[in-house]
C-alpha cells in the first residue's frame, strides 16, 4: 500500500476578474511507506495548491487522492489522523508564547500538557531552538524561530505522513541545517512518509530520495536525483540538478519565480 497516492488531479482558481488559473494540471504521483519524495519547482508553480489538496483544505475539480488507501475526498477526517502539515504561512496565537502555542496543538491533537511537555522539550532541543525563548510570545521571534516552532507543532504527534511546504524558508544556514537533520532523524525513527516541496535545489537533493520537477501545475519529471540528472546529460556530461531543473523548465527556479510575479 502507498502512503499517498494521486491520479490525475486538477485544481483551477479565479482571479478578481474572471480569469481561470489552472493550479493543478493532471498531476500524478506517489510516495512509497517511508519514502522522502520531493517536489522542486518555484513560487506559483502549483506546490502550495498541491500540499493544500493532500492535506484536505482545498477539494481537487478532478481526480483522485488516496491516503494509506483511503479516499481523502470521501473520507477526511480519517486521512487527517494519518498526516500532518508544516507550511510556510503557518499561522499561530501571536501573543501566546511557543510553548502555549505547542501545548495548545498538543490538545487538540487529543495529547494532555502532562504527556506533552517532555515531548515539547525534546523536540526543540532537536530543531535548535533555545528552550528558554520557548516562553517569549511568537509575535517577538523571527520567522524562521516560528517555522521551527510550525515544525514542532507537526511532530507532536509522529506523524506517518508528513506534508513539508518549503519546511525551511527563512532559516539561518545553521537552523536550516538543524531542521534538515531533524527530518532524516523523524523518517528513521518513525519510519515516516513525507512530502517535501521546495525550492531548494541542495535540500531537495540531500534529503530526497525521488524528486519531481514541477511547473505550471504539472509534473514534468520524478525520479530518483541521480536518474534525472542523467536524463538531461549532454555530450557524456552529467549536469547538476539546477541545470536539470533548467533544461526541463527553459528557467532557473529564481527566474521561473519572478516570471509568476
């Protein structure tokens, strides 16, 4: 059985003046128990939309979600016990501090502040972040302090399937790290299924067992880093996954992202 499964998924918008923005476009793809497949693509290529579909927050127009074989359009509240999601545009209680913020998931995840707090504590301790800034509200930490605390809030509960939206935006070379190392640590651990959607060719690369190349709402490519590197070889030459990503697009992520500006 698959941990996620899609087949033929499209997802349109509205604009304020009637044009139709195609999101999603027959995208197709799985990922395997215990597999880091990542999705590699710039701003407004569909990665946000895609992850909001999974997560169930948005319906699909057209095709099929499944979740460890269960239907995520029918059914879902039992898909949502399975997974858990760690945007960009995580949103929390800004004048609550971290660790009220953490224990408040922790709640609603059904997990009482007794059981909750060790786990808090270990969790930040792995991420990097300082266990006394843990008290400060969330409106006094920086973004990439409250993507680390998005982060923790997601692991509460050791998810199988994890749904990772751009994980490490805003972070410092050292945090970024930290959390990377954090990812590797949960899959071992848990033996979890995730979903990493980036824009970062290193991380993709590094943590990913299969990559997809993404644009337009469409997948043009997943396979594992090194096969599709060898795909765009030329003349015996095995490019870098930027120049794969270019040869595939026409673009480099940075110019594929300002052309959707």
């Amino acid at each position: 059985m698959k941990a996620l499964e899609l087949r033929g998924v499209d997802k349109s918008f509205k604009k304020r003046r009637g044009e139709v923005v195609r999101a999603l476009d027959g995208v197709s793809l799985e990922v395997g128990k215990g597999e880091v497949v990542g999705i590699l693509g710039p701003n407004g290529s569909g990665k946000s939309t895609l992850v909001r579909v999974i997560s169930t927050l948005v319906l699909p127009d057209a095709g099929s979600v499944e979740v460890f074989g269960t239907d995520a359009v029918r059914h879902p509240k039992r898909v949502q016990r399975s997974m858990n999601r760690v945007s960009v545009e995580a949103s929390f209680f800004k004048k609550l501090s971290a660790m009220e913020n953490l224990l408040y998931g922790a709640k609603l995840y059904g997990v009482t502040s007794r059981e909750a707090r060790p786990k808090i504590k270990e969790i930040l301790e792995n991420i990097g972040f300082a266990h006394k800034r843990a008290t400060e509200p969330m409106e006094h930490l920086s973004r990439g302090m409250q993507q680390k605390i998005a982060l923790a809030r997601a692991l509460l509960t050791s998810p199988v399937l994890m749904l990772l939206d751009e994980p490490t935006t805003g972070l410092d070379p050292r945090s970024k790290k930290d959390v990377q190392a954090f990812i590797r640590k949960i899959r071992q651990a848990h033996d979890s299924s995730i979903l990493l959607c980036t824009h970062d060719m290193g991380e993709a690369e590094e943590l990913c067992d299969r990559v997809g190349i993404m644009m337009d709402g469409k997948i043009l490519a997943l396979e594992r880093p090194d096969e599709l590197k060898r795909r765009y070889a030329t003349n015996g030459r095995v490019p870098s996954l930027e120049e794969t990503f270019m040869a595939a697009t026409g673009y480099s992520v940075e110019e594929a992202s300002a052309e959707k500006e």
